[in-house]
C-alpha cells in the first residue's frame, strides 16, 4: 500500500500567484490587518532572502526595492485548497484534507492507470502545476511519512517502504506539525533534525512530553501508522479575485474573467466535468449619490456597496474557457454593470461533460458551442427576446407563441417514414389516395395596422390601410373569437378573410406601386373592445 | 541549376497551399451539387430540388406563395432531422401555420429582426456559424428598392460562405437581387384565390334563412401558384434533369387548404358557415381544436 501527498508550500503566497500569474518568480509578501496596522503575513522565499521578515508593517516592506505587496486573501486561499483536493480526486477516490496546503491520496490500485508510483507522484505534479500550483509530491508506504517527505524535500520524492528513517532523517525539527513550545523544547535539547528525535530513548522522551513525545518520536523514525480520514468530495466550484484598483472598462475585465475561468475550467478539468450555469458576482465600487435629503442638508450620502450578479446558463454542458469568455463578454456587453467593478466571484454550476459521439445516420447539427456563441451574438444584434424557438401555447390567442431558448440539442432523429412504412404504402396504392397539399404560407404584420373598412349590409366593401386602398371582390367571415374576458388583455374579434383588388383606378399609389400586389388575399378583424379594424397579415 | 521537373514543381506548389486549397491541380465542378426536396414534389420535378452549398432566390411578388414555399422547404428539412435557421427581417412568420405546415419548431431557430440590415448581419453569422441545414432570409416583406442595395460583395461572401457545406441558403424576395450568385432562382405568382362555398347539408328552414343572411358564408380554400425558373445552374447529382436557364417552366402547385387557418380560432364547430356577430360570443375552449 502506498500514500502519495500534495504538500504546496507557501500555500498563502501561492494561493495569491495563482489568481495573479504575473507575480509568479518575484518577491512577493502578503500583509493583512486594519489599515493602519498593515503587518506581513506571509512572504515567499525571494523576499524573504530579500531581507523581508514575517510581522513587519507595511510600511518597512515598502523600503525594500523591488517586493511586491499583495494584501492577503482568504478566498483566494479556500479557492487554492479547493482546487487542491480536485486534484487529488483526479487520481484518486480516496483523498485526505490534511491540512490547508496538504493532501493525502490513497495510490492503491492506480498502478493500471500509471504505472509505478513514481508516474502516479509525477501526474499528480503535473495536474496540480495546471491549476496554477507549484507542489512538492512523496510518495511512501504510511501517510505520515508520505506527509513529512512532501514537507520536507522538494518536487518528487519517493520513499522507499521499509526504508523510511534513512531519507526523514535529515530532516529538520521543525518539519513535524506540532506546538512551538515543544519544538522549542526539542531545539534546546540540541535537537535539530529527526535523526537525533529518533536517536532518543522513548521511555525517557515520554516522561519528558508526555504522549506528544511518543507521537513525535514514532514520526521521526516514520514508523507511525494510522489510516486514511477520507474527505467528502464537495461539488462547489468557485473562484474570486479582489482588485486593488477598480475596473470600468470591459477590455481588462475580460482579463480577469478570462483568468477565472480559466482556473474554473482547469478545475472542472480535473474532475472530468463541465460548466452548466456560470455565476458572476461583481461587487461594484460605493458610488456617490445626491440624495434627496442630502441635497437639502448640502452632504452627499454614501451608498452602500452593491452587487451586480450575471447568470449565464448554457443549453450544453461546455469546458472551453475561451467559448465561455466570449458569452460572458456578450452577455456583459448588452448589460454592463453600472459602476466601477472591485471584486469578481464567480461559481459554477456543473453536469456531466456532453457526449460528442451522436448517431451515425442523423444529419450533422450545428456544434453546440459554436451555436451557443453564435446565439448569444445574435442575441446582441437582435435582442435576447428575438431570437430561439418558438413555442406555442395552449391559447385560441392570434399570437398564441411565446419564444424560447434554443434547448441544445442539435442532432434530431428523421421523422421520415422508414422502409417498412413505405413498403407497406406501396403495397396500398392501388387505394385512390389523397393528393398531397401545401400548406398555406401566411404573413404576419406585427403589430397589426389600422385599417379604415367601409361597411355595406354587414359585410367589409372597401378596405385602405398603409396608404393602400382597394376593392373587396371576396370575402369570408365574420369568424367571431374571443377569450380570456377575465383578464385585462381578453380578446374579442370578428375575422373576415378579404380578396381584395389594389388595380382598382385610383387604388394603387405610385410609392407603393412597386412592392404591393394588385390583389392579394388578406385577414383583417375588427375589434370588438377598441371598435377598431386591423389588419392581421396576408396570405402568401 | 536544372530546372524542377514538373512533378517537382506540382509537389511543391501543393505543399505550399496546403491546408488552404485541398486539391489545386483538380478541376472541381461548382455546379454539381447534392440535392435535397423543397418539400414540393411539382417543384422537385423540374428543377430536382434545393441545392446544398448553394443560394437559391425564391422571389415574386407579395400573396405569390414565397411563404409557402418557405415553409414547405423548412417542413422538408425538419422532418430529416436537420437544424434550420429562418432570419425573418420582418418579424412576419407564423409559428403556429408552421407547426400545423411539418415544421418541427424546435429544430429551427427563429431570428427575428426589424430591419435588412439586421438580417443580413444575423444571416452571415449564422452561416459562419455553420451546421444548419438550412437558412432562411425572408426578405419577403422588405422594400425592393431597399434590398437592391444590398452591395453584391454581400451575396458573394454569402455564396462563398455556404460553398463546400451542407448549407442549403434560401433567400425569398420580391425581386432577384444575387445576380449570379444564386445557383438557382424561382419566381413564383399566384393566381386570385379560390373560395369555397357554404353546403348546408341538413337542409332545413333556418340554415337556409342564415344562407341568405349571410351570402359571404364561405370559406378560402386554397391559391394555384405558378413557379418560373429563372436561372439554374444546378447540375443534379442524381441524374434528374437539370431545368436549362432562361426556360420557363410552368410548375402548377397543389392547392393549397387554408382550412386549418380557420381552425386556429377554435370556436367554430363547422369550417362552413358564418356566424351571427351579433350572437352571444363564445369562450374559447382551453384545448386546441
């Protein structure tokens, strides 16, 4: 049985690089605190060896040339050890939350998936590295050991099962995860690396520290065993980014947007899943506001900080990073947020990643992901109510549809007859069959146009609406309908179906002479409510 | 330096454009294309049917039968289980006629704009787009003169955008406006609409006093259309014959019924007849008739 651990060092500082790649490779210290009070937190190795120590204030780190601040981030952190355990079930079912920066994985049985451990510790490296962390790997035969490796020695380190105490050894006092004031303890003793914990007699240590001595000292030779507290693997997938300076223009936020969903994807990536809905957060910079009231007090009020949130929800489930920044951006596009953007949290919803292999004899659609960007970019050309499917409503109402979103789906099986159907068909043909008719094309006018009707014993003789005017030389009707009278927008309408002739000597205006027909089959009604006549469309 | 033999040469220049022209030194016959029903079998028999990778012109005046074709063509390509995309630059189509026509709705995306322009911006995003198997633009509704402008390079990018897919590109119109962009042009009319008068079957007094009452009790029942082919350029794949340009062909439609229009109110139990206006109004029935 082997472990492997993900320790990822300088969890805080990294946690900040990998929402922020530019700082990667530059001395960097995290401060946090009351304004004022701005104390260092966390620093990476560069700054450290730049002379920057952790409790300085803000001001003393400013001094040093070239350290870069950042102010510490919690959720940027959460989001780093969230990303940290997708890693680990990548590989593994069975993953262990250590601790904010470590994770423990079970490597039993991946050896089909792999190979030997070594590729299984250099996997893991690599698919944490994807998601913006730089990790130190071991792999050893017991979780502790596995655990003190990773902390200890950079980048891949296996240990050998049986040979534990030979590599720990090494190690320095401080790597064990225990109080300071035992360590201090130790370090006084003259005890700096494990070597020399391991070297003392147990009876003795345990007198000393108690069971915290025992503990201690089993880790130090690695011998200490125990098993695997597996985590609950959590579905939330959330990434945030907090801006020094506040963002209004939508050119660098795609910058950012682009970078979480980046990170989101490489997420998703891991888990074999696909963004379903995406949920954008911007917390908006407090703007100044004339109030009312404070016009009268000659003061402006201050306004609380306000959200704006923007959910973006795909017909197929997608992973493109890139296809989802262009939605995003035309999404954003038709709605910007109103004020200057401080803060971005975005969450995704996910589903199951979408099967590419459809039928081998049904049509090829569109790419769903193509199709969903180029909906959205009608969506701004046309309006977002303008464009999808329609879909009709139970309703006697003359625009009895109401539009829908394009439901994803884009290979639909063939409602042709099969061969068995018209085999049979064949076979019944010597039955007289019924010739088979075009359905009448009817034109729509939205919204319908008034129309002057001149009426004789009840029946429409003359008709002129858009400048035309002519003739009825046919009609029928009146076709009542009405409905819904208990609601405010009831109908109640008499349809008449007219053939009306516009040649008629005077009918047919010069403007229109060119585009409107001589005669021409159309549905007009009056409507009972407005005691108006309107024309409803035409047949063609 | 010798001169590179010819086979030297053709390599190498192949090697150069690949990636951009699959077969340089082939000759690739642009009028040869797949061919798919309208949906009209008098139409299919003259002229074979809709080219793929081609822009057809269905053009005639308003109350023609453009629409009809129109939705005759969408039934067609729905019920093979393709995608389709009608840019309606007038907002004029009728879902419900469609429905009621074989149009599976949810298969075709409808785009519904105010304006030429608008259409013709959403038509060529819908082609760069790709995957549909057939777009539509009705422009049936738009000012002749309006579309007339339309610059040229805009229908041959559109011809140039559809070549080589399985893009059928279907553009109605009052007047031909593609020039030599189109592979295929109809010019549909119509002759006056014929009607069909009130049988009272169960004669008795009172229908026979309403007969009279109403003399307009009667009911549209369909158009002849007429389609001319204007220009094709399509050679058949399947061996139909090609309709020669400049040919008129007189292509006589079926009838069309319009009695399911009258169906869409819902309230009458009858197609013939009329009703009192002046009679209590009834209720439209929660169900579809």
């Amino acid at each position: 049985m082997a472990f492997a651990c993900i320790h990822i060092p300088e969890f805080m500082v990294q946690s900040v690089v990998r929402a922020e790649p530019a700082l990667r490779g530059s001395a960097l210290v995290l401060i946090s605190g009351k304004p004022p009070l701005w104390s260092v937190v966390a620093a990476n190795s560069a700054a450290l060896r730049a002379g920057v120590q952790l409790g300085m204030t803000k001001a003393q780190v400013t001094e040093f040339c070239g350290v870069k601040i950042r102010p510490r981030s919690e959720a940027q952190e959460q989001a780093a050890h969230a990303a940290l355990l997708d890693v680990g079930w990548s590989i593994s079912p069975r993953v262990e939350d250590t601790a904010v920066d470590t994770i423990v994985l079970d490597l039993e049985g991946l050896a089909s998936l792999f190979g030997a451990d070594e590729n299984s510790a250099r996997e893991l490296s690599q698919r944490a590295s994807r998601i913006g962390l730089i990790p130190h790997v071991a792999v050893a035969s017991n979780i502790e050991a596995a655990i003190l490796a990773a902390r200890g020695f950079a980048g891949i380190t296996i240990v050998p099962a049986g040979e534990e105490f030979a590599p720990l050894g090494e190690l320095p006092i401080r790597t064990l995860l225990t109080d300071v004031e035992v360590l201090e303890t130790l370090e006084r003793w003259g005890v700096d690396c494990l070597r020399a914990l391991a070297a003392l007699p147990v009876l003795q240590l345990s007198e000393r520290l108690g069971q915290e001595g025992v503990r201690l000292h089993e880790l130090a030779r690695g011998a200490r065993v125990r098993s695997l507290v597996l985590a609950e693997a959590s579905l939330s997938f959330e990434e945030e980014i907090e801006l020094e300076d506040s963002v209004e223009e939508l050119e660098p936020l795609s910058f950012l947007l682009g970078r979480l969903l980046d990170q989101l994807c490489a997420r998703l990536e891991a888990r074999a899943l696909a963004v379903r809905t995406i949920h954008v957060r911007f917390e908006l910079e407090p703007s100044f506001e004339k109030d009312v009231q404070a016009l009268k007090d000659e003061s402006r009020s201050k306004t609380a900080s306000k959200e704006y949130v923007k959910v973006l929800t795909l017909p197929v489930a997608m992973r493109d990073s890139k296809v989802l920044l262009k939605l995003v951006r035309l999404s954003l596009q038709a709605n910007p947020p109103k004020s200057p953007i401080q803060k971005i949290r975005m969450a995704a919803d996910t589903a199951a990643l979408r099967v590419a292999q459809s039928g081998l004899f049904v049509p090829r659609g569109p790419d769903p992901e193509k199709l969903e960007l180029t909906i959205a970019r009608l969506a701004k050309l046309v309006g977002e109510s303008n464009v999808g499917v329609a879909e009709l409503l139970d309703t006697h109402r003359a625009e009895n549809f109401r539009m829908a979103r394009w439901a994803g789906g884009t290979n639909f099986p063939s409602t042709k007859v099969t061969r068995k159907r018209r085999k049979e068909a064949v076979s019944s043909v010597e039955k007289p069959q019924k010739a088979r008719q075009v359905a009448s094309g009817f034109r729509m006018i939205r919204p319908a146009i008034a129309a002057n009707v001149e009426v004789n014993e009840e029946r429409p003789v003359r008709v002129s609406f858009g400048g035309m005017q002519g003739e009825v030389v046919a009609a029928s009707g009146p076709w009542r309908s009405s409905g819904e009278w208990w609601q405010e927008d009831g109908w109640d309408q008499d349809e008449w179906d007219l053939a009306i002739d516009f040649a008629l000597p005077g009918g047919l205006q010069e403007k229109n002479a060119s585009w409107w027909p001589q005669y021409g089959v159309c549905r007009i009604y009056y409507d009972v409510p407005r005691r108006s006549w309107f024309v409803r469309g035409f047949y063609d | 330096m010798a001169a590179p033999s010819l086979a030297a040469l053709r390599s190498k220049i192949e090697l150069d454009l690949r990636g951009r022209v699959v077969s340089p030194f082939n000759y690739r016959d642009r009028n040869i294309f797949e061919i798919v029903s309208t949906g009209i079998p008098e139409i299919d028999a003259v002229v074979g049917g809709l080219p793929r990778g081609a822009m057809t012109e269905i053009c005639g005046p308003p109350c023609s039968g453009r629409t009809s074709f129109l939705i005759s063509a969408l039934a067609a390509r729905t019920a093979d289980g393709e995608a389709c995309a009608l840019v309606d630059a007038r907002d004029s189509f009728d879902p419900y006629l469609a429905s009621a026509a074989g149009v599976a709705l949810n298969q075709l995306l409808w785009v519904r704009c105010q304006n030429a322009d608008q259409a013709l911006r959403a038509t060529d995003l819908l082609i760069q787009g790709g995957g549909f198997g057939l777009v539509a633009v009705d422009l049936s509704d738009v000012a002749p003169k309006i579309v007339r402008y339309v610059p040229l390079n805009a229908w041959f990018r559109f011809r140039r955008a559809v070549e080589d897919t399985p893009t059928i590109l279907m553009v109605a119109e009052q007047e031909a406006n593609a020039k030599t962009c189109a592979s295929l042009v109809l010019r549909l009319n119509a002759k006056p609409a014929e009607w069909k008068e009130a049988v009272v079957k169960r004669s008795s007094v009172r229908d026979l006093r309403d007969l009279v009452k109403y003399p307009f009790a009667r009911l549209l029942k369909g158009f002849e259309i007429g389609a001319d082919v204007v220009r094709s350029r399509v050679q058949c794949a399947n061996d139909l014959p090609a309709a020669d340009e400049n040919v008129v062909n007189e292509i006589i439609v079926n009838k069309f019924d319009a009695r399911h229009t009258r169906h869409r109110a819902g309230v009458f139990e009858t197609v013939v007849g009329a009703q009192d206006p002046c009679a209590p109004t009834r209720q439209s029935a929660k169900h579809r008739a």
